[in-house]
C-alpha cells in the first residue's frame, strides 16, 4: 500500500526541515562567536569545566583550563575557584581533585578552592557548581572552558539560575588542531538544543 504525499503535507515537510537546518546552522555560528569572545568580569567565582586526568596529572586540555583559571583568579576576577568533574571510568581520583592539587602547587591558596566531585555531564557539574555557590549566598561566575564549550555553558548556566559569562581559555590543544576543533563546533552545535531543553544532560 503506497501512502500519497499531498502538496501542503510537503511543503510542511519541507518548511520543518528548512527550520531544522536554519537552527543547526544558527546554533554552529553561535559556538563559533560566543567562543571567540572573553567577557570575563568581576564575580564571585570562576568555574572551571573539568577533562582528563591522568593518576592526578591534568590532561593537557583541563591544564588550559586551570592556567587560564589560574590567569583570572591573580587578576581579582573572582575571590573563589571552582573546580569540577567527578572521577573517570577506570581513575581513582576526581578530575576537580586533580585540578586542586595542581592550583595549590602552583600558589592558589586552599581556602579559595571549592570542590565539585560528582559531575559526569556539563550539565550535572554547573548545577552542582551552582548549588555550591547559593549555599555560601554567591549568585555569578566566570565560567572556564573551551571556546567551543562556551555557549552551552551560558545556556547551562541560565537554566540553573547561575549569572554567569564565560572567559574561554586560548592555549587548549584543541584549538590548536583546525580538524579537532571543528568536529567539536560541530558536536556542540547539536548538543545547545539538548542542553535548553534537558539541562541535567
């Protein structure tokens, strides 16, 4: 039994696959722009994303990170430091324990580093980071990360109530890799509707 496509359910068809593509499109130019902008400004914290960690060693991707982190907190971006990711399939240490040995090896002082140790997903460590800030009564940061990580993190973080801007860190292997760093514009590009839809993901 052949099913007939009338006119006007294909010009429906076609109108929502325009729509698709003109969002994919959308949403690929905002990873790129967003990702190229520093609005670093004053707030209670910075936030750093958490990636690998090897026997406590920073991946050299989460040592971007840190060093940026590092650059904003001696700027008196922000008084505190959070660090997050939880511990990796195979690892015995939290990606956010690594990054703390590593600050406080280079100067930053304890007091000043919050642990986030849970989060397995973007989604879960900027709503556990933020809960960690209301219960100390701070409501901004900077948030850390990948220049194409930082529009899912500004969707992330609204939908978590957390004022927040991004500061992507510009010394990340990844970037230094066209080929790379394309395929990880083109990922997040799909994952922005899945981040304002399910934030938790």
């Amino acid at each position: 039994m052949r099913i007939r496509i009338g006119p006007r359910s294909r010009r429906v068809v076609m109108f929502a696959a325009a729509f698709a593509l003109l969002v994919w499109v959308a949403s690929v130019i905002g990873v790129v722009a967003l990702g190229r902008v520093d609005n670093r400004r004053p707030s209670d914290a910075i936030i750093v994303l958490g990636a690998a960690q090897y026997v406590g060693r920073p991946s050299p991707v989460l040592g971007a990170r840190l060093n940026h982190a590092e650059a904003l907190w001696r700027a008196h971006v922000a008084h505190y430091v959070v660090l997050t990711g939880g511990v990796g399939r195979g690892d015995t240490m939290s990606e956010a324990e690594a990054g703390r040995r590593y600050l406080i090896a280079r100067g930053i002082p304890d007091s000043v580093i919050l642990l986030e140790r849970e989060g397995r997903t973007t989604g879960q460590s900027i709503r556990a980071a933020t809960d960690i800030l209301k219960q100390r009564g701070l409501t901004s940061a900077v948030l850390v990360s990948d220049p194409f990580h930082a529009m899912r993190l500004r969707i992330l973080a609204f939908r978590h109530g957390l004022r927040a801007v991004t500061s992507p860190t510009r010394t990340s292997p990844i970037g230094r890799n066209a080929q790379q760093e394309l395929r990880y514009v083109l990922a997040e590009s799909f994952k922005l509707p899945i981040a304002a839809l399910f934030p938790d993901q």
